[in-house]
C-alpha cells in the first residue's frame, strides 16, 4: 500500500483523537514509522496491522472504521495536494466513477507497484447506477462505501449507497447499488 | 471556399477527431477546414472557413503575421500555438503539410500544461485526451513529484526538531555521550562528557571507538582500564569480544577528578553508534557504605550477644552460689541494655535520616531552659561530677525541634563524661559566630582526646576512638548528633588533642530567628565570638 494512505489514516485518528491515540496504535500495531512518504510502498501488511490497532484502541469495529476512513480518504487527499485528480476524472459524481478505471490505468503506468483496484460503472438510469469493484486486497469493501460517500460530498450530490454483492471464492467482483439524490 | 479536406493518413475526420482531440488543419490561404473536438466545444462558432487568425496565434516559432510559407516551414520543429480567448490554452505539438497537394497545412497537438491544476482552469477533463496522449501522465509525474517533495520538506522539518530535541537533551543531560558518525568516527561530544573527562569535540574529532577508550584508560591508573590502541591484534579483538559480550563497565578515572563511571555503548545503522558515560560515584559510593555499615552493624550487634549466649549457657549448663549467679545475671543485664541502646540509637538514626527532618517540629525556643532541661535530665551512674555552665545573662532564641536538640547535647555530654574516666571538668558555655548569624552551644571536656586521623572519622557510624573496648557506647552517638544538628539547619564542630580532651560545638543558625513579637534577634554582644 502507498504511504499515502497509511499517512491519510493518521492523519484521522490524529484529527479525531489526538496524536497520543495515533503513537498508541502505532505502537499497538508495532510500527514504527514516524512519517509515511505518499509515494513509497509499504507492505499491505502495515496498513492491516494499523487498522486492526485503530479498531482496538479506538473501540470501533473494522468494518466502521474502514467506512469511516474511505469518507475520510477522499475528502483528505483532495486538500492535501491530490485534489486535481478528482478534478480530471469529471465533474459528476457519475463520470467520476466511470473515468475512475483510465485515472487508475494512468497512475498505475507511472507507479507500477501500485496494486489499484478496478471501478466499472453500469448505468442503470439517471439516477441509479451498480458500482462493480474488484480488488486484490481482502476485507476493503466497507472502505468503497466510505469512498463514494466521500465523493458524493466532494462533487456536492447527494447518494445512498448500499452493498448488494459481496466477493466470494470464484466471484472476485463485490457490487454496489448507488442511487444519486441529486445535488447536495 | 474551402474545399472539403482528404483524409489523412487514412484517418476519417471522425477517427482522426478522437486520435487528436486538439488538431486543426487550414487550407492555403490560412482558412479552417478542420478542428479536433476539444477546440470545437472551445470555438463553436469558428466553423469551416474561418480565418485561422481569428482563433490562434503562433507564439513559437515568433511570427508577426500568420503566413503559409512560414508555417509550413517549421517542418519538423516544435510549434507553440495559443487559442485567442479569455484563458488561452497553449497548444504544443508541429504542423505537417498535407500530401494531397492542396497546400493544407495540419497541425497535431496537445495541450502544453504544466501543473494538474491548470486542467480544471481550462475546462478539461481526462475524457478530452487521447489514449496514446502521455501529457496526463507526465502531468501525474509532476504531481507526483510535488507530492514526494512536500513529503521531503514535511521529514526535514520533523528531523530537524526532533534533531533540535535530542541536541537540547544531550546538552541538558548530566551523563555523557559521544556520537560516532557511519564511517564510526566521532563527531559529537555533549558537555557532560567533556565536563567528567576533561576531553572535547577537538580532542575527540575524528577518533574511533578504540581510540577514544584509549583515551579514557589513559585517564584511568589502572593497568585493566589503560589504553588499548597500542595492544597488538590479538589483544584487541580480545577486547573487543570483552566490549561486545559486556556492553557496560565500570571505569575508575583519576582524572580530571576522581570518579566512577559506567561505558555503555549502542550501536546503530553501519558504523554509526553513541558511547554512554554515566557517573555513578555517588551511588558505588553509597553502595560501599552501605556494606561497610551493614559489616560493621553485624559485627557490633554481636559482641554483646555473643556475651548475654555464652554467660546464659553458663547459667545453664553449671551450678554457681547465689554471689556468682548474680553477677553473671548483672553482666548479661548490661550486654542486653548495650544492645538495646545500641538497636534504639540505630533506629533513631533510621527513622531520622528516613524522615529528613520531616516529623522535626522546629520552633523558636529560648536557649537557657533547652541548655538547663538536659543538664537536669542526664544521669551518668557512678559519676558525681557536675557540669559547669557558664552562659551569658542575655540568650538569643533559637529555631530548633527541642527533643532533638536535648538527644544532640546529652550525646555530646555523654561521650564528655565517658571520654574522661581520669576525671576532670565539663564545661558547656555559649559562644557567638564573628558575622553574628550562628550561635555555638560549646561542651568541652578535659579527656583523653582525639589524634587527627581519630578526628577524621568520629562521624563514622560504629566508629570508636576507644578501641580497647573498656568504655560503653556504640559508636552511633556522634552519627546522630550530625544527623540532627544538619537537620535543623545548623552542624556540629569538633576539636581535639590527644591527652588534653575534646571540644565539641552544636551551631545553630540565628537566620530568620524571630522573637515572640516578630523582631529579628539582635547579635548578643557579651558573647565570645568566633570567626
């Protein structure tokens, strides 16, 4: 995983609980990394240890706190110097996401130890769309939620989003129903 | 008119719109035929026909005036176009003529933009490029790079305090420490160490660990703790092994003062480590006392517990008259009363320096009655000697815990009385210090007295200037005189001659004495004073 997102997770937990919960579930986790460079590769490894600490320290189980963190995920990294990115990919909320696969390509041609996940959009009218994602990581599904909820106030529409298809042995694909409210 | 343009390369104006989202092509006399999509949505009223003028401008190479020879003699070089709007879009990219021999000209493109940013200020999205277009990519490089470089200024930043930190530490920290740098040379000294060793960043610049502990043997007299740079190998990596298996020892440096520290060393990335001096003088100190008192209280606890068994087995084990029993009994008698004396002065002194004055009820009290109370109290058996007092009409008060006061002079008075069997007066008299801040309550006996080296070690715990023993005591006494007299603020004198008897003197500090009323007392003038 990118530094950015280990860095992104502490920077919640710092912004929410302070920087003695952050060295608490570092030590916990048994990291001992002062400050996660965006571009460098960590092992996934990391980032599991971190949550699974986050989860215990803070109290909240994993699933709510990889939602919490997708919303926050979004909404970090564009303030903090990656916002362009979200600009290229459209400027709906539905474009986004369907333009979200070529970003990825782009990215991952310049960062090829990026393992990216893959985002297909199938329209089902105006206002409803299936949000298919396949990852090579476990257990980040409730983190896609907290992502397109993050979007959904980034680009200022409000969505429900709910979870209709879970990856399972031989579906490598989880499915997600977003119904769009229209602007926030 | 404008005629209808060939297809290029093949390319239908379709195929070649979504390859090149920002080409345009003109026809001989600088008229648009054609423009990619991008700059269609851009210029929706430049249509086939238009003068080429009307929306761009050649920025590079620098033109004038747009002509045809000149554009179609840029060939192979690099052609910087801008659109004449608001927000200009720079257009990069070279203009080929057409092999139709029409005399188009056609100009293939994309935008030149060098921040992700600049994107959303012209209106474009990721959909507007071409696949094969790479600007998005080196786009994303760039801000990639920005990224790793706010990174790079966010880790400066967080080294250099925690940098600042740890110099703020070593420099405050009263142990010592060396940093060697990775190629394993020394390249910082904190003060405490020069401070202990005497030896700074000049001295040590440079130097290895090896040589920087030959440094410290030579300050070292013992033949174990003396350099090693000069041993030949073999003892060298002996020594090391030793470092390595023991990463801290106890060195005994004579110089620049005498002290005991403890070398430790860690070792970090390559060759770079930190050696460790801490002064641990006071604390081998403290442990040795505390051995030697514990030696030294055994063995006086014994003496006279080794008597009360051995007379009691004798009571046991063999019949005696009534005269001889009673006399083993009163010897037993008093060997348990030295003992317990002896455990109650140890408690005392226990409990004393365990509570550092804290349970002292320190109050201002007039000196005669504290001087008379004891000398009403003590009761040396078998002696009939008085004590002659001679103070002065007028006494300052003093600030003291009284009881302690009374235990402080009834053991000097003891130890006078005990220290001249010859007989002889006692004397207690007042004396003043010459600055007038000290009042000295003076016990003078007219014994045996003390050699120096006796001096010098009369506040020793269990010490006894009577080593043969005749004489009761413990050998606390004194210890506890020291403790308490400290205590209150004050200390206690001694001054002796051998065979012609011993003055010892309780001072007291007059300091922030104040009388009833709230006056600060007043020197006494017809005391005797003392410099």
């Amino acid at each position: 995983m990118y530094g950015l997102v280990n860095k992104a997770l502490a920077q919640m937990v710092v912004s929410i609980h302070g920087a003695h919960a952050w060295e608490t579930i570092k030590t916990r986790a048994d990291v001992d990394v002062d400050v996660f460079v965006s571009m460098d590769s960590y092992p996934d490894e990391v980032t599991y240890k971190l949550v699974g600490a986050a989860s215990d320290v803070l109290g909240d189980p994993p699933e709510a706190l990889l939602e919490a963190f997708g919303e926050y995920w979004t909404l970090y990294t564009s303030q903090s110097g990656y916002g362009d990115y979200f600009r290229v990919g459209g400027t709906r909320l539905a474009d986004f996401l369907a333009n979200l696969d070529h970003l990825h390509a782009r990215v991952g041609l310049i960062y090829p130890s990026m393992c990216l996940p893959s985002f297909t959009v199938e329209k089902l009218d105006d206002d409803n769309l299936l949000l298919h994602y396949r990852s090579e990581r476990d257990g980040l599904a409730p983190m896609v939620v907290g992502l397109v909820k993050g979007l959904g106030k980034l680009f200022k529409e409000r969505l429900t989003i709910e979870q209709v298809a879970s990856r399972s042995p031989g579906k490598p694909t989880a499915t997600f129903h977003v119904h769009l409210e229209g602007p926030l | 008119m404008t005629h209808t343009p060939e297809p290029v390369a093949g390319l239908s104006p379709r195929q070649l719109d979504r390859a090149f989202p920002f080409h345009w092509r003109v026809d001989a006399d600088l008229r648009l035929l054609q423009m990619g999509e991008v700059l269609r949505r851009r210029f929706p009223h430049a249509g086939s026909g238009t003068p080429l003028s009307s929306v761009f401008r050649v920025a590079r190479p620098r033109m004038e005036k747009l002509d045809h020879a000149a554009l179609g003699a840029t060939g192979e070089g690099i052609v910087l176009v801008e659109t004449l709007c608001a927000s200009p879009l720079r257009l990069r990219g070279q203009i080929l003529p057409c092999d139709t021999g029409s005399g188009d000209l056609l100009f293939i493109g994309s935008p030149w933009l060098t921040r992700l940013a600049e994107l959303e200020s012209q209106s474009l999205t990721l959909q507007d490029f071409a696949a094969h277009d790479s600007i998005m990519d080196f786009l994303f490089v760039h801000q990639a790079s920005q990224a790793a470089l706010e990174d790079t200024r966010l880790l400066a930043r967080t080294l250099k305090e925690r940098s600042q930190r740890l110099d703020t530490i070593f420099q405050l920290s009263p142990d010592g420490f060396v940093a060697f740098d990775e190629f394993g040379k020394v390249d910082y000294v904190n003060p405490a160490f020069q401070h202990m060793t005497g030896l700074d960043l000049g001295a040590l610049a440079g130097k290895t660990e090896a040589q920087v502990d030959g440094l410290l043997g030579a300050l070292c007299d013992t033949p174990a703790a003396a350099s090693n740079a000069n041993d030949d190998t073999a003892r060298r990596r002996e020594r090391r092994a030793e470092r390595r298996a023991a990463p801290r020892r106890m060195l005994q440096l004579m110089r620049p003062r005498r002290r005991t520290v403890q070398r430790s060393l860690r070792r970090g990335e390559g060759k770079a480590k930190v050696l460790y001096l801490r002064d641990v003088t006071r604390e081998t100190e403290v442990d040795r006392m505390k051995s030697e008192f514990l030696t030294t209280a055994a063995h006086e606890l014994r003496t006279p517990m080794a008597s009360v068994y051995g007379f009691t087995e004798l009571l046991l084990n063999r019949p005696f008259d009534d005269a001889t029993r009673k006399d083993v009994l009163r010897t037993v008698h008093r060997q348990a009363g030295a003992l317990i004396h002896m455990l109650n002065e140890l408690l005392d002194l226990a409990r004393i320096e365990a509570r550092a004055g804290k349970d002292f009820h320190i109050e201002t009290r007039a000196l005669r009655p504290l001087i008379q109370e004891t000398l009403a109290a003590l009761l040396i058996p078998g002696d009939e000697r008085k004590v002659r007092v001679s103070l002065p009409d007028i006494l300052p008060d003093v600030n003291v815990d009284a009881a302690k006061f009374r235990q402080a002079l009834t053991n000097l008075l003891s130890n006078a009385y005990k220290y001249s069997p010859q007989g002889g007066d006692i004397e207690i008299d007042v004396i003043s210090r010459q600055d007038g801040r000290a009042l000295g309550v003076r016990v003078s006996d007219r014994g045996i007295g003390m050699t120096a080296e006796q001096l010098g070690r009369a506040f020793e715990r269990f010490y006894r200037a009577d080593a043969s023993g005749n004489l009761p005591g413990t050998g606390l006494g004194l210890s506890l005189v020291k403790e308490i007299m400290e205590l209150m603020g004050g200390h206690v004198e001694l001054h002796s001659q051998p065979g012609a008897g011993t003055q010892a003197i309780l001072w007291l500090s007059l300091r922030g004495v104040r009388r009833k009323g709230g006056t600060p007392v007043e020197t006494t003038p017809n005391l005797m004073e003392q410099p």
